[in-house]
C-alpha cells in the first residue's frame, strides 16, 4: 500500500522524538522510515512549517530540539490508557469536518472507538446547521464512530455524558469551575469553550452507529476569536491564564468519556445523575427552550435518567429531548 506523506511525517517526527539526544542522516532516516532521501528532505521541511524545531548540521544530519504541541496520532497514543476509545486514530493537519468524515467511515464498517482528529476545520459544524470556527493550533476538534447497542430514544444521553467528561476533564486539569449546558455545550464563566454534536444512522429500534463530536477552545486568546464570537465565546486558557497541553487534555478526556460511555451502555445515566445536576449550569433557573414555533418557559427542575430536560412549567412538568435553551 502507498505510503501518504503525512504518515511519512508522523514516522519521521516519532523516530527524531526517541533520537533526540544525537543527529540523524539523512540516508539513515530514509532506511529506517523506508523512503527516498528526497523524501525526508521534503518530510522534514513540512515538520518544521508545522514548528517542529529541527536542527541540521551538515555531515551529520537532522536533530529535533523542540516539538509542537500538535495532535499527531503517535503523540495521542503515547500515554492513552483507554480501551475502546481512540484505538484507532485519524490525524489531520487540515479537516473539512471531522463528523463528516466519521460519518462515512462510519457506514463502511470503522470499529467503534475510531477517533478523527484534526487539528483544523475549515467546515466545522455545530448543532442546528451552526458552523464551528476551528482554527489552526488552538483546539480539539474530534469525532469519535461509537456503537452503543442502545434504541435511539436513550441517544440524548450520549451528549450528556460526553459533556459530564469534559467538564470534569477541565476541572481536573484546571481546577475551573466547568459547568454543562444541556443539551449540548461546556460552560466557564457562562460561555461557551466546548459544544458536542451527536449526528445518529438508527432504525426505529435500533442504532447503527453515533458520531460524536467535541470542539474544545483551548487556547485561543481574545484576539483569536471574530468579533461575532467575543462576547460567547471563551477558551480554557483564557480562564486559567495559562497554555494548556492539548494532548493531556485529549487523552484525560478521552479516558473519562470511555469510563462514563461503557456504564452508560449498560445502566444509562441513573448513577451520573447526582454528577450532571452538579456540574449542570442550568438546573433551578428560569429557562426558555425553543422548540421549532413553539415556546417552553419554566425552571429547569432535573435532567432525567435518558438525558432529557425536565421543566416545571404553569402547566405541569414538561419533558424535553431537545431545544435552544436560554436563561431567564
């Protein structure tokens, strides 16, 4: 099978990591990788447009001083302890949507568990047909393939628990005050720094296959958002005021979301929900939820064991799967 070059770049960048004490040839590289010379000339000319420091010394080759912290599929494999999750992995420098492609991996047969990375989007999708700004380096934009064996009424709950994880994830790497929003994004200081986008293949009784998928702003700094997103939006580096590891924040992630994905399968949300009302932003508050034409006003009373809202409205309780949600 042809090589492609960017798996040429992965190899090449691993092989300087484990010899970054002493310089490589370049006819040394090339033997070890199996490629032309030529090749690691060019591979090594696109590590460092990606800011791998690379240092070459004529007579001796090429020595790495200094990597990026960029989301290469060795590098996330490293110190990944998951099981299912992220066994498979799918690096990109540049995406169109990592849902997208998941999608049609997806319907022709990738395990469960496969995880698409890229380290830019240039069609980014949020919920409701929104677009998702994923630029380049400040980051994690992922789409996870799973297949719960689940019918697809219990599918909310996915979300739920993917954003219980990154919240946690934040809270354990930061020590910030991460909060849920139901259904579907990841709150600090009330705006926005992830959102979850759950696209389904199910018949009426059964789910073929969920794609999950996770924007994280990381480190993005106020002037790396447009204007339209100033006031919304914020990253985890801004809150904390410190460069946060992407790779220690996927993989922390990744590990978490595993653990609460694989009990969700088996006993559904019942043992998190002492968890999601506590890491929840919206629960006894005042809420609007936009359903289509129609309008849902009351207090958020509880999140329910399928992932669903439940709001105490003048009318009774009212159970909701989905919505836009603002509070009073």
């Amino acid at each position: 099978m042809k090589r492609s070059m960017q798996s040429t770049e992965e190899e090449l960048a691993e092989l300087l990591q484990k010899n970054h004490h002493t310089f490589l040839s370049t006819k040394e590289l090339a033997e070890r990788i199996g490629v032309h010379p030529y090749v690691v000339y060019q591979a090594i000319k696109e590590l460092r447009r990606w800011d791998f420091k690379i240092l070459s010394e004529k007579g001796k080759g090429y020595r790495l001083m200094e990597s990026p912290d960029l989301l290469l599929s060795s590098e996330i494999k490293k110190n990944l302890k998951s099981e299912v999750l992220g066994k498979e992995i799918l690096s990109y420098r540049t995406l169109g949507s990592t849902n997208q492609l998941a999608f049609r991996l997806a319907e022709n047969g990738a395990s469960e568990g496969t995880l698409i990375v890229a380290d830019k989007q240039t069609r980014g999708r949020g919920r409701m047909g929104r677009s998702w700004y994923s630029p380049p380096k400040l980051g994690l934009w992922i789409s996870l393939i799973l297949r719960p064996d689940i019918p697809p009424f219990k599918a909310p709950g996915l979300s739920i628990c993917a954003g219980l994880a990154l919240a946690q994830t934040i809270n354990d790497l930061t020590g910030l005050d991460a909060k849920i929003k139901w259904p579907n994004d990841c709150l600090l200081n009330g705006r926005k720094v992830g959102g979850i986008l759950l696209e389904l293949s199910a018949e009426l009784d059964r789910i073929n296959f969920v794609i999950a998928g996770i924007g994280v702003n990381v480190n993005h700094r106020p002037s790396d958002f447009p204007k339209r997103l100033s006031a919304i939006a914020t990253s985890i580096r801004m809150e904390w005021g410190k460069e946060v590891s992407r790779i220690n924040l996927l993989t922390s992630f990744l590990e978490r979301f595993e653990n609460l994905y694989l009990y969700f399968k088996k006993k559904g949300l019942t043992s998190q929900r002492q968890l999601i009302r506590k890491f929840s932003s919206l629960l006894n508050r005042k809420v609007t939820v936009k359903l289509g034409k129609e309008k849902i006003e009351g207090k958020a009373e509880d999140i329910d064991e399928y992932g669903s809202l439940v709001i105490k409205t003048t009318r009774g309780r009212r159970v909701v799967t989905a919505g836009e949600v603002t509070v009073m």
